[in-house]
C-alpha cells in the first residue's frame, strides 16, 4: 500500500486522470535526469501512451492539512478579520471568526475548526452582517 495520490494529464489538456502508483522505474531516461515512476491508468484518454510527456501532480498523503473549505462567497471582512455564518437553527446564525489560510478558485482553505454537520451562509452573508449592525446600534432591521 502506498501513501501517494497521483494525478497527471496530458500537457495542454484540461482533464487530469487518476494514476495508479506501481513503483520506482527500473530505468531512467538519462536526459532527464530525475526520478521516474511506473503508473497504471485504467481506460487511458486516446492521447496518453507509453513514453509520452505528461504533467503529474504527486500528492503524499501523509503530508496532507486537516482542514475545510469554505466558499469563496460565504467569507466577509469586518474590522480586519474574516468570518462566516453558521447555521444554529432554523433561524438563527452565528458570525464565526476563521483563519483563511490559501485560496483556490472558488473556495479558501482554513484549519478553523468545526463541528460536523455545521452549515455556513454562502448567499447573504453581508445581508446578516448589515442587520447585526444595525440592530446592535439601536436600529431597526429591514
């Protein structure tokens, strides 16, 4: 049993394929000086072959961050810090500070910590944001 997770794609393709890893190669193209893998990869696209060039992204998993992703639109900055809603009940929400930590296209990746089965607002965050203002400096919510 191995501790990676490798995933590779033809260069230029958009598509990534899961590899499985089989181990160190025998043989290494001395061009190319650096370390080869045998992969197997059940029903190959029509462009991958033996030999060919391919991008792969080797995850040890081992190394891999405890944490959660958050929706890129569910996070709101107040007062220098970032936070989200969670779901309480039916009704309520509570504003949660969390740690953002890096960002992919749509969501952050934070090591803040939650019970399972919490739910965030994605859409209307900073609607609650603006009614916990207004309500906290004696004003009425709409």
């Amino acid at each position: 049993m191995t501790n990676f997770s490798i995933r590779l794609r033809i260069p230029g393709s958009e598509q990534w394929i899961d590899g499985l890893y089989l181990g160190v190669a025998p043989q290494v193209d001395p061009r190319l000086q650096g370390e080869s893998f045998l992969l197997r990869v059940d029903e190959p696209p029509a462009g991958l072959r033996p030999g060919a060039m391919i991008e792969a992204r080797i995850l040890d998993q081992r190394s891999v961050e405890k944490g959660w992703r958050l929706p890129a639109e569910a996070i709101i900055r107040y007062s220098g810090q970032h936070w989200i809603y969670v779901k309480e009940d039916a009704e309520h929400f509570e504003k949660k500070q969390v740690s953002l930590d890096n960002r992919d296209e749509k969501s952050w990746f934070t090591k803040t910590r939650f019970e399972p089965g919490t739910f965030c607002v994605v859409t209307g965050a900073a609607s609650l944001l603006s009614a916990e203002l207004q309500a906290a400096f004696g004003g009425e919510p709409e």
